[in-house]
C-alpha cells in the first residue's frame, strides 16, 4: 500500500478559473439558505441558539477541514494511498500534508476545489441542526461537526472526487464514467443527511412528540417566513454549487452552466408542486412546511446530474423528490417513530439517494454500465458512510452526552444554553404541554 498518483485534472484556462470562482463565492447562499430554514422549522425558544449554532458548524467545519480534513480528500492527480488488487490500484485515501502546506492557493483547478469544498463540508454539517433542533447541545454540535469535516466527509469525499476508488470504477472495470455526482448530491446531501439520522437516533425525540400509544403530535415550526426566504437563498446558493462542481469534478465546459441553472431550478420547481399536491391529496389542503421541504429536496435531487438531464428530465426528477419527501417523512414519523423536526433525513438523504440513482436512470452519460457505479456509491453510503457515523456520534455521546438536560428542553435552548432569546420583546409562550 504506497502512495499513488492518480491523473491530473484538467487545466481551466484565466476566464473559466474566474468565472468558477464567482461561483463558489454566491455557495455560501446555500448556507444561510439551510440556515434559516433551519431555523423557522423549530421553535421559537430556540431560533437564536439554531443561528449560532449554523454559524458555529460553519466555523469549526472551515477550520477542521483546512487542518485535517483536505489531507484525507485531496484531489485527483495528488498522492494518495491505494490498494492494489489484481494489477489495479484503487485510492482509498489521500496522502496530503495538514494545513495545507505546499499547496499553491492560486486559480489552479485544486486550489478551487479546497474553497468549493470549505463551503461543502460546512453545507453537510448544517444539515443535522434539522434533526436535532430543540434538543442539540451547542458544544455537541461543534465536535460532532468536527468529526464530520475530520474524517467522515473527507473519507468519502475522496472516493468520489478526490480520485479514489468510487471515481475509478469506470477506468478499472468499465463501469461507465466510474461513480458521478457533480455537485454533491452523495458527498454532501447524503452524508449529511445520514449523519442526521444517526443524531436522531441517538438524541431520541422531543418531549411530548409521542404520546403513551406512540402516536405522533404536531409540533409546527415557529417561523413560515424565515422557512421560504431560506428556499429562496439556498436556490441562488445551489445553482453556485452545482455549477461549480460541474466544472471541477466534471470537467463540464462554462457554456453547461445555463443548462445546469434550468435543471436546478426545474428540480425545485416540480419536486415543491409534488410535494403540494401529495399534501393537498393527504391532509385537505396543501402543507406549508412540507411543500418548503420539497422545494430543498428537488435542489437537492439536482445536484448530482443537473449538468446532464434534458429538461424534461428533470422535471421528472424534480417530481418524484417531491413525492418522496412527503411518503417517507410519514413513514419515518408513524412507522419508526423518528422524531426529525426539519425533515433532513427526508429532504437531503432519501433524494439524495434518489438523485444519485437518476443520474443512471435519466442522464446522458455515455455508453457504459453506469447504473452499477452509482449502485456501488448507494451500497457504501449506506452500508459504510451510515454505520461509521452513527459510530463515531455515538462515542461522542458516550464521552460528552449531547443532549440537552430536561431543564434545558423546558426552558428553550436559547434562554438555557445563551441566557438571552431570539425575540427579547416578545413573552414566548406554548409547547406547554412540555412541562407536564
């Protein structure tokens, strides 16, 4: 087992470096994006402590990222750690000094890569302040984070775009172009979204979700607005990031980026009226929330093939997200009792799977036996990235018990954990039945 060089990655010339990093630069939209909506789907006690802690997992991911975490990613063409099997070598990961030492930060296609991928490992730590929402301890979430944007992410991040072995299943074994996701529908939507299941998992739900008989109660989100002006950010935020990781990890010309802004947005698009049509068929009436989350989960469901779908396409992709975000929230709420406030599990990991699959069901990708390359990244997110999550949260909580005590849920999380309120001028009042 020695370090290996995979293939360097294709130059960008002056303007398409510049124009790629314009669009890294609108990424953190996505950001502030989940952050809000975040935010308006919990509870008014805890909107100041859901926005600090946004800004915190962004902080510590940015940090960790650059001292450890690009040493495990590295980028195609750079050292890395291979096995060898049958005459084949297949990088498992990278073999990069920390710190970033010796790394040039200019236009070069890597330098662009670490900041797009700052960015990155920053959106999949966001994602499980849904799920945790009301009951996360602000110190939890920053060492959770950090073992996310240490090793989790990193570790797979490499597999796919850093040329490991995920990425080199079509040169090895013909499978295609080898495992494809442009703007991160796995590395990002789906770790972070299984990183999200395993908090909830552990966390356990709120106070007074379920009842004696283990039904569900409504606990709706403080904050409608805040939810749809996050949609509204997040979409500017993932055309970026779609874009960006098209030209870098695709090596998809400048001129594709139109094309993968109407995919973007066609997602979105249809996966919310899916979402609202689903709801209107469910409950009466179409659901606010849900019909919000769709509109994520169509962005979501883009990110992995919007630099290869006809139009058409992605409409369809865009509908079934919406479809599924609704059928499995139910699902995870009635038949698992999973209690998950944002509905992350739903909105980034189940279509994020979705748009990993359509990327064989539906894209051009060229001749080859593509559909088995993203079975394969499908089989290891579920099978390896899932498990090795929950794993190391676990510890975490065995060291440092990351739920809040009882005082703190009755309380609120703002007053509890920051000693002052998101709304100081109003008296905050319900989720009395809490305090039973």
């Amino acid at each position: 087992m020695t370090p290996v060089a995979a293939p360097p990655v294709l130059p960008l010339s002056e303007i398409s470096a510049v124009f790629c990093l314009l669009l890294i630069l609108l990424v953190p939209f996505t950001g502030t994006g989940l952050a809000l909506v975040n935010t308006g789907l919990g509870g008014a006690r805890s909107a100041a402590h859901s926005i600090l802690a946004a800004l915190c997992v962004m902080a510590v991911a940015a940090l960790v990222y650059v001292i450890v975490g690009y040493a495990w990613q590295g980028a195609p063409g750079h050292p890395d750690h291979a096995l060898v099997v049958a005459g084949k070598a297949w990088g498992w990961i990278a073999a990069e000094p920390f710190f970033l030492r010796g790394r040039r930060l200019d236009l070069s296609p890597s330098a662009l890569t670490i900041l797009l991928q700052m960015f990155s490992v920053g959106l999949a730590g966001l994602i499980p302040l849904s799920s945790g929402a009301d009951r996360w301890r602000l110190g939890a979430i920053c060492a959770s984070t950090a073992l996310l944007a240490g090793f989790t992410y990193p570790l797979f991040a490499h597999w796919v775009w850093g040329g490991g072995w995920l990425a080199e299943l079509g040169v090895n074994c013909g499978l295609g172009r080898g495992f494809i996701d442009g703007g991160g529908s796995s590395a990002i939507q789906v770790v972070g979204g299984l990183t999200a299941l395993s908090i909830t998992w552990i966390l356990g739900p709120r106070r007074g979700k379920f009842s004696a008989e283990g039904m569900p109660a409504a606990l709706p989100g403080h904050n409608a607005v805040l939810v749809f002006l996050g949609c509204t950010l997040a979409w500017i935020g993932w055309i970026a990031l779609n874009s960006a990781g098209a030209i870098l990890f695709l090596s998809a010309e400048t001129g594709r980026v139109v094309l993968i802004a109407v995919n973007t947005t066609l997602c979105a698009a249809a996966s919310t009226l899916g979402a609202a049509v689903v709801t209107r068929i469910r409950f009466g009436r179409p659901d606010a929330s849900l019909s919000a989350n769709g509109w994520i989960a169509g962005l979501v469901a883009s990110s992995a093939a919007a630099a290869f779908l006809k139009p058409a396409a992605a409409i369809f992709v865009g509908g079934v997200a919406g479809i599924l975000v609704v059928t499995s929230a139910d699902f995870l709420e009635f038949q698992l009792a999973i209690d998950d406030p944002g509905g992350a599990v739903s909105v980034h990991a189940v279509a994020g799977l979705w748009g990993i699959l359509a990327v064989a069901l539906l894209a051009d990708t060229g001749p080859g036996r593509q559909w088995i390359a993203q079975l394969a990244g499908v089989a290891t997110l579920l099978g390896f990235v899932l498990p090795l999550t929950y794993g190391l949260n676990w510890l975490l909580d065995r060291i440092y018990r990351q739920r809040v005590d009882r005082e703190g849920e009755l309380q609120g999380m703002d007053l509890f954990e920051l000693g002052s309120g998101a709304y100081p001028e109003f008296d905050i009042r319900g989720d009395e039945f809490l305090q039973r």
